[in-house]
C-alpha cells in the first residue's frame, strides 16, 4: 500500500481539486427541503504582490464552516469576489504606465490560482469584480437611488487630503493625522465634495448592534465613532447685540460655574461681529494661524490656546452674569454648535485655561463621598451642586432635569442628542473608481443620470495623473465631460470625481445571490433565500469603516424597500493576525510564507490543518515551521491507520463511547469557530485508534468525515477508499451525530468568562443551571478580585460549557 509521502508525489491532492472542479462538488445549489447557508469573506483587494498564509487564515475558517455544512445536508452559498477599484493599481498604473485594468486582471487570475491550490470551496459561477460596468452600473444605481432619497449632498468643506495619493480622504481614513493607505501627513483643502447623509442613521446603527452577534470590541468601536451623547443645547445671548452663541453640553449641572466660553475660528459670530471686537487684528493673527492647521492638528493640540474678544461678553441664562468670550483652536466648527461653555472647577482643561487667562475658579460641584481636588486641580465627577441658586443641594442627576426644564420655559435650552460620526464624504479626485453619476446643469442644477443610461462607464485613460487643481484626472476628457441634462436636454457637464471605494464594497454581499441580474440589483426571492449572511468573516480593522458603510446601506435600501432585512451580517466573526519572527506578515518585513511553496513542500492539506491548529482562531497568532511539520506527521498517522482496518470488525466500548465524544467536541467546536481545539481532539482520537490492533471500518470513516472541512483531500481520498458510492465526502449528506447516552459524565470542566476572556475554569455536575453556575462562578476566588455583583449588566451562559460575566 502506498504511503502518504508517495499520495502526495503522485499528485494526489491535485487529482482531488480535478475532481471536485469535473464534478461541480462546490457549486451552490438551491435544493427544495433543504435549509440555506451563506457564509462569506470580506472580499479582497487583488494586489500583485499575492496572498500569503496570514492572508489564507480567514479563508480557511469560512471554507471550514461552508463545508460542514454542505456535508450536513445544506445548500451553501460560499462566493469569492474582487474589491477591484481603488488608488494602488493607479499609482502602480503612474509608475509604470501599465493601465490599472491589467494589473488588476493578472492579479486576479494569481489570487484565483492561489485560492484554488489550497481547495477553497468557492463557488467560481458567483465572482463579482467592483471595476467591472456590470458590477459598477449597481453602485451608481444605488448612489442615484440615495440622492432621490435625500441621502446625498455636495457641500465646500475643509477636507483631508493627502499629497501623495493626491485625493480627499474621508474622517475614517486618517490615522495618527497621516493617510491610512501611504502613510503621508494630510493636510486640509476646501473643496466641494460629495457627501452620504450616514449621520441620518446614527441612531438606526446603534441600536442595530444590540441584536446582532459582532464581538463586543467590535460593536465598542462603532458605538464610539457613532459617538452618542444625551446632554442640553444652551443658547448664550452676546451683550448688546441680537447674536447668540448656541453650546451642547452634557453638564448643565456646572452652569453656574460658567464664566467664559469658546467659539471655533471659524464660528459666523466673529465676522458679524469684528467690527465690536476692539482687538480684532489680534484676533484676525490667531484666526488665520489655526486655520493653517487640520482639523486632525488641532484635535490633537494638547495646549489649548485662544484670545479673548474683547469688546464682546455673554450672559450665562441661567444666572444673567457676564461671560467672557475667548476664540479657541481647540473648537471645531463640524463638532456640536462650534462653540463650548467653560467651567474652570469641573472641567480641567478649562482649569488649565483659567489659570493661564486669569480668570476665577467658581466650584458648583461638591463631591459626595470625596474630597474635592480643588484648588490643585479640577473636579470632574457629580456630587451636589452648591453655589447654585435655587438649585443647591440637587445632585447632579436631578439638576440635569430641573436646570434643562427651567431654561426651556425662559426659551434659552433643551434636551437633545449629540454625535461624533460625520456624514460619509465619498468625493475622490482620482481616476481608478465607479464615475459618480450626476451631471450639473445651468439651469437645472445637479441632476442624477437616469438608469436606463447606467452605468456612467469608465472612460479608457492613459494619462492617470489628477490634475494640478487637484481635481480627478476624468476632467481632462471633454468627450466624457460634455454631455447634456436628461432633465431639459441642455448643454450639462458630467461630474468627474470618482467613488471611494467603500461605497462599492458596501454592497457586494446583495450581488452574490444573483451577480448576472441585468435587469435589477438582485431578484427579491433570491434575496429572501440566501440574505442576510448568515457567517460574515473577515478583520475587526473594518470596524469603522466598511462595516459600518455596509450597514447603513442595507438599513438605506431596507427603508426604500429592495430589501427585507436591515443587518446585512447578524453574525460576524473577527480572525486574529498571523506573526512570524514577532511581527505581522508582511512582504516589506521579508517574513512572509508563500502558500504556493508552502504546498508545494507539504500539502494543502496540512497548511490547512496548520492554519487552524496553530491558536484560537480569534487570537493573533505565530506562525511555527516545528507546528507545521507537526500537523504533517498526523496526516502520515491518518493514512497509516487505514491498515488497521477489519471487515465487521466490532470495536470496543470505550472506542465507541471515545467516537462519540469526539463527534461532538468537533462539531460543537467548528460551531464555536475553536477550530483547534477541533484538531487536538481529532488528534487525541487518533491516538486513541493507533493504541487498537484492529479498528471498524464505520469508526474510521467518521474520523475521517469530521476531519475532511480541515484537510480535504485525505478526507476524499480516504472516504473512496472506503467506499465512498462515487459521490464527494461533501455532497454524501454523512455528517455524524453524537449518541448523548454514550458519553453522558458525571462532572465537566467548567469555564468562567469575564467580558469573553477566560478568567477560570471549574469542575461541575453535567447539566448545571445557569442559576447555579452564576453562583458557583461569582463565588470564585480568581472571579471575585475582577467582578462586583452591582456591575453586572448580563450573564451569557451556554450549557455545559461556559458562562461569561458581561460587565
């Protein structure tokens, strides 16, 4: 019998990915009776530099869970596209002189050989390429469909910009004051940009994320840059004037403390007023100065300067005392009302500011259970207002209520609620991006281009370069520019600013169920079969960028009713990074592992199983050459144990009840996406079957079945062997269940999570209540030291197996 070495120089696995391929194994079917499944990865950017094994760790998890589930008995949709538009393929394109186009088709077909050598199950028939016209048609379409919603405004606005890239970027794309993709500081321009109403959902996006199943460091980073806050919008009237300067805070409470505010440079107040302000060209100097920095600069100035504006005063509604009133960098237009009450005692900043303008220190909140910090520095907590009025000896919570219901009757206050999150600026002056379709019309203004003429296709460039206005290299190209307006067939020029490109990855998943629709976006009763996704994969990164874009465009089409849905991704799954040497991979690091050779040198099936076994999928992890030869010698035990197979062979009891148990560890961890914990216990079984002299054929073939989503072809090899009916081990419906009776134990090893870490583990009865295991768990020793029980806010408990303290 030939040996597993000999299986694979005798391109054993290739023969396998023949088969598959021949026979359609993978291709999605929608068979009546059968429950649907849609698992997908966050489609990549094909760059040329290729995929290397940190890259194919996602993809190993999805392709994992849509084979188990194809061998459970389900259809599956498990698609694969290309996120194909964007600013490396035409920067290369400068560089070079190659069209993007080309790098973009030969990165592709290098991706899709990569992906295909590895024995991804993907479903070729469904690909989506996003700088295709039938692809892009879709994106313009949903553009036009938002504008006539009222989703979609061009405002000037100061706007990050990044030399290098030469092209406007959005909030979300600016890390640490430099472009996310180069690296290169951004300054500001003011430029007329296309903007998404995303703020008009703020509310919609944050109650979505209560009833989906996303990692909660997920969901925080959402809720953060959403960036909710409940407070009251104060209207300070300017002495002597009719102007008022409106401010939010969410400390009324600390009004009476208030005795200088802040307005933003750029506030209308200062230009209606310079001609009251007696030192207006000391204020002038200071304007002009933090206006030469970005948004991102003075957000992050740490010393907060200003001038005061002298000439002009406030009155503080609550008390009628004068304040004074200070223009400072520090406060941006776009944040709240452009203006800021300051209350030295409670707020140090204002702290810091007071002492170095002299201004006093009024303390209206006196800790209740704490000395007060003051004069050293500011008290920033609640307490019981003092120094108030007729509000003295409230606390904070009660003042919040009485002071916001008082200033409401004057006419100077309300409740309301504030965001961080701007509107989505999607303006890109580059050319490698889906053409906004609109067209500007002197009499008609901005008007969208109907559908029957989409898509605005993407005119062939050979010079990619914007141009020195700064504007997209497509107003170069009259033949594109000169059109006339579908409203009055007037003489109308075409928009030349491209898409960002996460308004087309923001869509993608909708295509998939009927990605050659001609006629319409996707076919409703597709929609209804396969969507939402039922496993979404791909990294926490995305959080704040096309997570969030993609789900205020499914909740935009829910309300517009293309879809019946408002989640696209109820459950998402974050993978963990994968290190070598100690740092992520990557090819500028020189510690990438080339799958390709990887295969070549070991198998697909083992870089498989490696990928999986290495650490908790969800945890970053270091690649090990030592784990990889590891996973190989298993394999070689896998195929040795064929030999100890009898005809009617009748294993022993505890084989029996080891089977089962190791069914059930493996399904449940598959289920659970601890996919090494999946192959530890497959390996422990096969220890297990090389201690028998002889095993049954029926044992080994539910091994190999509960191995195959790992390592695939052994699993297909070993199972024709075995007799396998000339259908694939995946289309074969032989999934094994466990028989509960035969492995039930006494006592189980009982895990305690504190916010999804694992905190300690204990040993139960089998079958332990949730009541019960919340008092053996608050009870713990390691569990007490981290948990008060008033700190709660929900237990998740999964029986038999963990409870994790949500506080």
């Amino acid at each position: 019998m030939e040996d597993y070495n000999s299986f694979l120089e005798n391109n054993g696995e290739q023969k396998w990915l023949d088969f598959w391929q021949k026979e359609k194994v993978f291709q999605t079917k929608d068979e009546k009776g059968k429950d649907n499944y849609y698992v997908l990865d966050m489609f990549p950017y094909p760059s040329g530099s290729g995929l290397h094994v940190g890259h194919l760790k996602g993809y190993t998890i999805t392709d994992v869970v849509a084979k188990k589930n194809l061998m459970q008995g389900k259809n599956v949709l498990h698609p694969m596209g290309w996120d194909a538009f964007g600013l490396p393929a035409e920067n290369y394109a400068i560089k070079t002189g190659i069209h993007p186009k080309d790098t973009i088709k030969k990165a592709i077909s290098n991706f899709k050989k990569q992906l295909s050598s590895v024995g991804y199950g993907y479903d070729w028939r469904k690909e989506v390429t996003s700088c295709e016209p039938d692809y892009y048609k879709w994106t313009q379409w949903i553009f036009v469909k938002l504008f006539e919603k009222g989703l979609v405004y061009k405002k000037k606005e100061r706007v990050n910009f990044c030399p290098s890239c030469k092209t406007v970027l959005a909030n979300e794309q600016v890390v640490d004051k430099k472009c996310e993709r180069c690296g290169t500081e951004v300054i500001e321009k003011e430029l007329e940009q296309w903007f998404l109403k995303i703020t008009e959902y703020a509310d919609d996006l944050l109650k979505g994320l209560e009833k989906i199943d996303w990692p909660e460091k997920v969901k925080k980073m959402q809720k953060n840059w959403i960036g909710k806050s409940k407070g009251s919008e104060i209207d300070f009237d300017v002495q002597d004037t009719n102007e008022t300067i409106s401010v939010y805070t969410t400390r009324i409470d600390t009004l009476f403390g208030c005795n200088y505010m802040v307005v933003a440079p750029e506030h209308p107040i200062l230009e209606k007023l310079k001609s009251k302000i007696t030192n207006w060209e000391e204020v002038q100097k200071y304007i002009n100065q933090a206006q030469k920095q970005t948004k991102i600069e003075r957000k992050a100035n740490k010393g907060k300067t200003g001038v005061q504006l002298k000439g002009l005063k406030a009155i503080n509604p609550i008390n009628s005392q004068p304040v004074l009133i200070f223009v400072g960098d520090y406060v941006l237009m776009d944040y709240g009302t452009g203006g800021i009450m300051a209350v030295p005692a409670h707020d140090q900043r204002d702290f810091e500011f007071s002492k170095k303008h002299n201004i006093p220190v009024i303390e209206v909140i006196q800790p209740e259970k704490e000395e007060s910090p003051l004069p050293e520095k500011s008290y920033e907590g609640e307490g019981v207002l003092i120094n108030s009025g007729q509000f003295s000896g409230l606390t904070s919570k009660e003042a919040r209520k009485k002071m916001t219901r008082f200033l409401k009757k004057k006419g100077k206050g309300k409740s309301t609620t504030n965001y961080k999150m701007r509107d989505w600026l999607i303006s890109r002056q580059r050319y490698w991006g889906t053409p906004i379709p609109m067209v500007k019309c002197v009499k008609c203004g901005f008007v969208p281009v109907p559908e029957k003429d989409l898509p605005v296709k993407l005119p062939e460039l050979d010079d990619f370069k914007p141009t020195s206005k700064g504007e997209s290299p497509l107003a170069k190209v009259s033949d594109f520019v000169n059109t006339t307006c579908p409203k009055c067939g007037g003489k109308a020029k075409r928009e030349t600013d491209t898409m960002d490109t996460f308004v087309d990855s923001a869509w993608y998943y909708i295509r998939y169920a009927d990605n050659n629709n001609e006629d319409e976006i996707a076919n409703k009763e597709k929609l209804k079969k396969w969507l939402p996704v039922d496993l979404y994969v791909g990294g926490e990164e995305h959080a704040i960028l096309h997570l969030l874009y993609a789900r205020f465009i499914t909740k935009a089409l829910y309300d517009m009713g293309y879809l019946d849905f408002k989640e696209p991704f109820p459950k998402l799954f974050c993978q963990g990074m994968v290190y070598r040497d100690g740092e992520i991979m990557s090819k500028s690091r020189g510690n990438v592992v080339n799958p390709d050779a990887f295969v070549k040198e070991y198998g697909l099936d083992t870089m498989r199983l490696y990928e999986m076994f290495m650490g908790p999928a969800k945890q970053s992890t270091e690649w090990s050459d030592k784990g990889v030869t590891g996973c190989r010698r298993f394999l070689e035990k896998v195929w040795r144990l064929q030999e100890k197979i009898k005809e009617g062979y009748k294993d022993s009891d505890m084989v029996i009840r080891e089977m089962h148990k190791t069914i059930k560890k493996v399904t449940r961890d598959i289920n659970d996406f601890q996919f090494n914990t999946a192959v530890a216990a497959l390996m422990d079984f096969s220890n297990t079957l090389s201690n028998q002299d002889q095993i049954s054929k029926q044992v080994y073939k539910n091994f190999i079945i509960l191995l195959s989503p790992m390592s695939p072809c052994i699993g297909e090899e070993m199972y024709q062997r075995l007799g396998g009916e000339k259908k694939s081990i995946f289309r074969a419906n032989k999934w094994p269940e466990h028989d509960p009776k035969l492995i039930k134990e006494d006592d189980i090893t009982f895990i305690i999570q504190i916010n999804g870490k694992v905190r300690d583990q204990i040993k139960v009865k089998a079958g332990i209540s949730k009541d019960k295991a919340r008092e053996k768990a608050l009870s713990s020793k390691k569990i007490k030291k981290r948990v008060k029980e008033e700190n709660i806010k929900k237990i998740i408990f999964v029986p038999d197996k963990l409870i994790n303290i949500v506080v």
